[in-house]
C-alpha cells in the first residue's frame, strides 16, 4: 500500500473517531468535544497532507522566499549587507577581496591539518603531528589502523578509571588521537 493511500486510512479512521467523539459528547459528557477537535485537527492535517496540498503549500512558500530574498539582492548595492555577525561587511571592491583571500587561506590550513598536521596549530591545546603521534609512542606517518590500535592500546592504559590511570594522560591522548584522526 502507498503512503498516500495509508494516510487517507489513518485520516477515515481519524474522521470516524472524532464524529463518534462529537455524538458522545451530546449524549454523554460535553467535555469530550475538547479530545473531538484535537483528533479533528489531526484528520484535517493527515488529510492535507495525503491530498498533496500540504507538499505544494511548502514548495510554493519556499519559491516565494527564494523570490523575495533575490529581489532583495538585486536590490542592494554592492556595498550593502544584510544582516550580523562574523564575516559581514559593508566594503567596497578591496575590502572584498581581502575577505576572501582571508578566507581561502583558512580553508587551505584547515585543509592542511586534515592531511597529517602541516601548518600552523588553531588551538593551544591541540598537539602538533609529532607531539601526537608521539603521546601514541608511533612513528610519524603511521596509517589509520595504527593509529587506531596504539589509541585504543594507550587509552586502556591511561584510563582514569584504572589503578595507574591518569586524568592528564588520558586527556593528551584523546586529544593526540583526535589530531591524528582529522
């Protein structure tokens, strides 16, 4: 059975439910016509959605959006922003440029960290290439799977949890790991 289809049972099942809520609530007890619209409003919603209208709805809102914010764009001039936070700007051309100079050369040192640690180190905390692999007592250039099971091997022994643990070590070695990782 297609999803539209079980949608439309569980919305009938639903629709069904809330008359007989409604007539129990004349008969009965009035207070059941507050659970008659709950499951009234969930028969409606699972109905608008197996209907289609519910995916057009959201698409068409989309589109208006997308529409807006282009006309906004090409309404601005070329020093305008909207907006706040790191990276905004109201600059012209050389201010611009500088930016994203700046910002090429942030995605090449990250770049290069991902690839064994070469450049400059982005936190004090972090451990250099050779400081890592040698708090997991490896040979720099050691492939992943010796990475991994000098970690796993150094973690059991550092562990704060065990007799020789040590909170600091373990620390060091987690942070080694994650360096080499990367």
């Amino acid at each position: 059975m297609d999803s539209d289809g079980l949608l439309i049972g569980i919305a009938a099942v639903f629709a069904g439910t809330t008359v007989l809520m409604v007539i129990l609530a004349f008969v009965f007890q009035p207070f059941l016509l507050l659970f008659a619209a709950i499951f009234g409003a969930a028969t409606y919603l699972l109905w608008y959605h197996a209907s289609g209208r519910l995916t057009d709805r959201i698409r068409q809102t989309a589109a208006d959006r997308s529409e807006r914010r282009r006309a906004s764009a090409a309404a601005q001039g070329p020093g305008d922003f909207e907006g706040f936070g790191p990276g905004r700007r109201a600059a012209g051309a050389t201010g611009d440029r500088r930016f994203s100079e700046e910002r090429r050369r942030r995605g090449r040192r990250r770049t290069e960290n991902r690839r064994g640690g070469r450049g400059p180190r982005t936190d004090r905390n972090e451990p250099t290439a050779e400081e890592a692999y040698r708090a997991l007592d490896l040979e720099p250039g050691a492939d992943e799977d010796e990475v991994k099971a000098a970690y796993r091997e150094r973690v059991k022994a550092v562990h704060p949890d065990t007799e020789a643990g040590d909170e600091e070590q373990f620390k060091r070695v987690n942070r080694a790991y994650e360096r080499l990782k990367q």
